[in-house]
C-alpha cells in the first residue's frame, strides 16, 4: 500500500480544492485596501456616489431659499428653489500592476504578497489624492461657475521676499480665507486646509500657533499642528506641484507653480467610483509567473466652485520652486 503525503495549503479555501490561492487573493486584496485607506486625506473629503453599472453619476446642485415677514391678509407665495445638476464622467480604469516570476516567490524568504499589497495601494492612494487635490484647485480658480463674479484665489500680497512668503503671511492668508468662506456663508464644520509635507511642519515649530496660553494647539516635539482659525491642516505629498501635462483627462492638466495652499468643503468636489477597488491575479502557465492586477474605475469634477479657496503667491522664482516659503 503507497502512502502519500498529506500537505496543508495554506492558500486553499475549505471545500475548494481546485485552487490553492484562493485564500491568498483574499488575503492580498484586505492587505492592498488597508494600505489604500491608510494613505488617503482628501479622498473622503469629496462628496461620492458608487453606482453599479454605467459612465457616469448624476449629483444634484440646489439653490438657496429666501425668507420673508408675513403680514396678516397677504397670501405666502413661497420662492422658487432652483434645481439643476452637475454629471461627473468616470476616468479611463485606473490600474496598478505588476508580474511575479514563480522561481523567485519560491526561492523569496519574505512574504512578497504583503509587500505588493501595500506598494499597490500606496500607488491608487497617491494618484487619487493628487487628482482630488487637482480637481479642487481647479473649482477654485472656476471663476465662471462661481457665483458673483467671487474669487477662487487667496493671493498673499505684499511679500517681503516675491514669489516666497513667510510662515506668518501664510497664516494670515489662512485666516483670511476663512472669514472668505463665512461671508459665501460656507459653514467652517466641513473645511480643511492642505498643504504640503515642508510648510505642514513649519507651521508646527511655529509658536504662535503652538501657545496655548492664546488659545494655539499642536506639539513641537511630535510635529503635529491641529487647526489654524479653526480649520483642520492635513499634511499631503500629494498637492500637485509644478507644471502637470501629462494626464490622460484634460482637467487635471494645469500650472501649479503658485499654488502655497488648498482649502475646501466637502461638497466643492465630486467622486463617482464604479464598484468597488477590483484585484484580478492570474497564474501565466507558459511563461510561469503570475500577474496581479489591481484596478478601480473612478472620476471626479466640480461640484461648487464656492466651497474652494486655493492659496497662492503673485509671483514665482527659481528659489521658490525649491522652498515654498521663507523662514519666520
């Protein structure tokens, strides 16, 4: 009687012994979406619809209702709310992908798929991040859909040094914006400030910002500045920079030389996803590797050009290009 050995797959699903990786596609796809959602800042400040089939979601654009004193014997006639609405288009499938020769996952002595994982997550996470971040400079500066001819720029004027303004004029600009917002009657409870990682930890050795005894919040020692004039700022590698030309959707092509700063409601920027993020991994039989492929079909636009702020110096240089701001 021959005996066999009896193997534990660890990558075999119970009741499926078809396939020995099933459980490992399972695996890869919880590791990949738990790096994507540990990267991601702006994404879920976005309004999102998911829709299950189709190009394209519908998000609805209302008007504001005026208000008015009764006088007795005067019918209420009520004002009209105007409706319309804004169609958001998906992108191309957004797809991060990459190959694994068998030999070297075998003679590998790392767990590879944790590490792929997270390299494919890091890499939607960031492209996402920058067309989100993208989308909202671009409602900013949407001047012909903002109502009554306002400005979708807080320009830093009067700098000491052109084209490089200092931790404080930058703060002013911040504080400035906000009382910008609260006169477009932008409620402060959804607006958060991005920038960029070099002026993010600026501001947190500032001790204006970090002296509780006016009210400041943050640490010095764990680098970490809470909010300015009441708005939360996230630190983001992701704000675009410099001059971007090479998208495949025209609108997230633009000049982003001046660009300090961005701040913005919510509801300035919508998403539509199709689904949800999809892992494919296929075993190449004769050309013994394997191809893991992970995509996600999404869009954004321009929802309400008055929920963004974008701020920005008048001038740029060389210098500035190298160090957005000046010291203190």
């Amino acid at each position: 009687m021959s005996q066999h050995l009896v193997y534990s797959r660890p990558g075999r699903k119970k009741g499926d012994p078809s396939d020995d990786r099933a459980l490992f596609l399972r695996n890869y796809a919880v590791e990949l979406i738990v790096a994507f959602t540990a990267n991601v800042v702006a994404y879920d400040k976005t309004m999102k619809r998911r829709i299950e089939s189709g190009k394209s979601a519908s998000f609805p654009k209302l008007n504001t209702l005026s208000a008015e004193y009764h006088k007795i014997g005067n019918p209420i006639q009520g004002s009209e709310m105007i409706h319309d609405e804004v169609v958001i288009s998906l992108d191309n499938a957004l797809v991060s992908a990459t190959t694994l020769p068998n030999i070297d996952e075998a003679m590998s002595s790392h767990d590879l798929r944790k590490h792929y994982a997270k390299a494919a997550g890091d890499s939607l996470s960031r492209t996402i991040e920058r067309h989100v971040l993208t989308t909202g400079i671009q409602a900013a500066r949407n001047e012909s859909m903002l109502p009554n001819n306002i400005k979708g720029q807080t320009i830093i004027p009067d700098q000491a040094i052109p084209g490089k303004p200092t931790v404080h004029e930058i703060i002013a600009a911040i504080t400035e914006s906000v009382a910008e917002f609260a006169t477009r009657g932008v409620p402060d409870s959804d607006l958060y400030c991005f920038v960029r990682p070099s002026l993010y930890y600026q501001l947190a050795s500032n001790e204006l910002i970090l002296n509780k005894q006016i009210g400041g919040s943050g640490s010095i020692s764990k680098g970490i500045i809470n909010s300015i004039a009441g708005i939360p700022i996230l630190l983001t590698p992701n704000l675009p920079t410099g001059i971007i030309d090479h998208e495949d959707n025209p609108l997230y092509n633009c000049d982003f030389t001046k660009t300090i700063a961005l701040i913005m409601d919510k509801q300035a920027v919508g998403t539509v996803l199709l689904k949800d993020m999809n892992v494919d991994w296929q075993k190449d039989i004769k050309y013994q590797h394997d191809l893991m492929v992970t995509k996600i079909y999404i869009g954004h636009g321009i929802l309400r050009p008055e929920c963004a702020l974008e701020i920005a110096v008048e001038e740029t240089s060389d210098e500035r290009m190298s160090m957005p701001f000046a010291p203190s």
